[in-house]
C-alpha cells in the first residue's frame, strides 16, 4: 500500500469497522494529498464515506445538519463526531454544520475548506431525507422539501466547489442518486423525482466540467441506515452491510474516476446504471403517423442496437440522420 492509508489504523480497503482484508496485489486508490467534502456525512453512508477517504490519506470536510430522518432539527454535533474520529485516528478532519440547502451556509463550508487547505479535489453529494406518501396523500411542502435538499443541496455544492475545481484543473464528483429514482418506487415521488433530477445534474455537469478534468459521476447505494430501516425486512437488512457501498465511492472519487457514470453498489454487488436511446423508426409525415406510430410501438422501444448517447444531441442526430436518409 502506497500513501498514508495505512498509517490511520483503519482497513485501507474499506475504512473503519470493518473486518480484516486480504492482501492485494492491486494498486491501492490512494487519496493522499486530496481534500474532500462529504455532505450529510454525521451517520449512515457519508460517515462511512468520510472514514475511508480519510484512511486513504484525504483530509476531510465532514458536513451534517444532524437532523432527523424527515428533515427536521439539527446539530453540528454529528459532523463533530465524525470529525473527531477521523482526527483520533490520525487523520485530517473538520466538521461543519451547513444546511445544504442555505447557499450561504454551504460557501461558508467550501471557504473554510479552501482557508485550511488551500483545495477542494472531491465533493461527495450524500445529504438527504425521506417524506414518503404516495402522491395522492403527499404535500407540495413535502415534495418541494425533499427536492431542496437533494436537488438544490447538491446544486449548492457544486456551484460553491465548481469555480475552485476550474482553477485546480482537478475536480471529482459523486452525486448520491436512488434506484427510487431511476426506476420508481411506490411511494417516493418527491425522492425519487429529486434523485433522477441529480442524473440529469451530473449528466451535463460531466459534459462541462470534462476539459478541466473535473469528472461527475452517480451513485446509487443499497444499504441498512436508518434511512432503510422500517422500509425493508430485517433479513434483507442483514445482508445490506453499508460499508459495501464504499468501494463505489472511492472508484468514483479516485484519480481514475469515470466521468458520466451511474454505479449501483448493495451487499457486495456492483452494477451500472445507463440511460439508452433505441434505433427508433422513421415514420416520415402525414395524418396517419399517429396510428402507425402506434402500430410500430413495439419496434421503436426495441432495445435492440440501442445506445448510451454521448450527450443530448445524439436524439436530434438520430432522428435528422434517418429524415435526412429518407429523401435520399
Ligand atoms: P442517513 O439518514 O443515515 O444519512 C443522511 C444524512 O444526511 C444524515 O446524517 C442527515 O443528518 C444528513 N442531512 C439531511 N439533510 C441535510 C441537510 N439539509 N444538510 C446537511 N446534511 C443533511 O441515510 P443514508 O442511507 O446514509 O443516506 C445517504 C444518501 O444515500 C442519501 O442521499 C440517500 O438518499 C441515499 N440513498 C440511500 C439508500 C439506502 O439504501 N440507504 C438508497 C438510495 C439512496
């Protein structure tokens, strides 16, 4: 193992709490030198996050508004904690107490970050609650709340760290998506909205941010908190260790990070998430499109050669490159 990890007393593998590793003959993802900044990073995942960016050498900004699960309350003494056990353990840490959804809060978090460590490499976008109704019960304030915190917490972030990652050249950054958002859940409309719209976020930050080497990337976990529990049975929740998400995040926060990407990490398993375009059909003009659009459903949605576009003007080349064929 190269770098500091090893020097915390933590596994370097995976961070604190969690059981001896095999040795590897793998180059270790080291994080010496980095400076990272972990939202929501007092409990569940962002602590775990925190401790294991630590034990590979980051010093790390541990945020948390330590409130309760549905938003409510709070107390810097959540981040404290974390913070001190990274510093107990010889690490690098500081805790602050910034809603994420108070701009003003949040510039202050990036400038003392920046004041006592001259940079920012990593933002970890991990801060949320849950207010699950299904929609007929659900409140407006309840879907705008969970949307500010997700959504506009991680807007927030990124607009505070982005200008100090142009000026770095270097920039890494994960947004915590949901498979509730990417695929749907009975009951988390507001959740899931605000976790899609955070795939949409990275998807044109990625693009922006590529010739400044600040790459963007999701990730959607899996895993026992408190934010699972009562949600899930207890013999799922057994096997949902939480510190299996963690690989995930270091990969996307390493050096060699992918930009663009969605990883899906729970209880050992590691997927990728894609957004595809289908070949689609040309159905060229006329009043009959509607029925023969119709009639056509099923070839259009065909996934077969279906594709993982660049960005968004792969649609508009598709279908202009298949008009255009058309006439020829
Ligand atoms: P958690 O409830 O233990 O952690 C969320 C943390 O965010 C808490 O410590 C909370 O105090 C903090 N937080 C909430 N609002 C905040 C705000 N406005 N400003 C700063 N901090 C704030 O839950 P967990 O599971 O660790 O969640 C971490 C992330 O992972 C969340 O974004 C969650 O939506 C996401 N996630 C979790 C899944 C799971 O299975 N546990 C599944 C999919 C996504």
């Amino acid at each position: 193992m190269k770098g500091s990890a090893g020097a915390l007393g933590y596994n370097p593998c995976l961070g604190a709490a969690w059981g001896p590793h095999k040795v590897s003959t793998l180059m270790a993802l080291d994080f010496t030198g980095r400076v990272a900044i972990v939202t929501g990073a007092g409990g569940g995942l962002g602590r775990l996050h925190a401790l294991a960016l630590a034990a590979r050498g980051a010093r790390v900004m541990v945020n948390d508004f330590g409130g309760a699960r549905d938003g409510t309350g709070g107390s810097v003494s959540a981040a404290q904690a974390v913070a001190d056990e990274i510093t107990a353990a010889g690490g690098q840490a500081l805790a602050h107490g910034a809603s994420v959804t108070d701009l003003a809060a949040v510039e202050d978090m990036v400038a003392k970050t920046v004041a006592a460590w001259g940079r920012v490499d990593i933002l970890v976008n991990n801060a949320g609650i849950l207010r699950d109704k299904s929609f007929s019960k659900m409140s407006v304030e309840d879907f705008r709340a969970v949307v500010d915190v997700h959504l506009m917490g991680a807007v927030h972030c990124c607009k505070a760290v982005w200008p100090h990652m142009i000026a770095q050249n270097h920039g890494r950054i994960v947004m915590t998506t949901s498979s509730s958002g990417l695929f749907g859940n009975f009951g988390q409309s507001n959740y899931g909205a605000a976790k899609m719209a955070l795939v949409g976020l990275m998807q044109t930050l990625s693009i922006e941010g590529a010739k400044y080497d600040i790459r963007v990337n999701c990730l959607a976990p899996t895993a026992a908190t408190r934010m699972t529990e009562g949600l899930l049975p207890p013999e799922v929740l057994a096997v949902l260790q939480p510190e299996a998400v963690v690989p995930a995040l270091l990969v996307l926060a390493s050096a060699d990070a992918p930009n663009r990407a969605i990883a899906c990490a729970g209880a050992g398993t590691y997927e990728a998430a894609h957004v595809t375009l289908t070949k689609g059909v040309h159905l060229g003009s006329g009043a009959d499109v509607p029925e023969r659009l119709a009639e056509a459903w099923e070839q259009v949605s065909d996934r077969s050669g279906d594709s993982v576009p660049a960005s968004g003007a792969a649609q508009g080349t598709n279908e202009v490159g298949q008009a255009l064929a058309k006439r020829r």
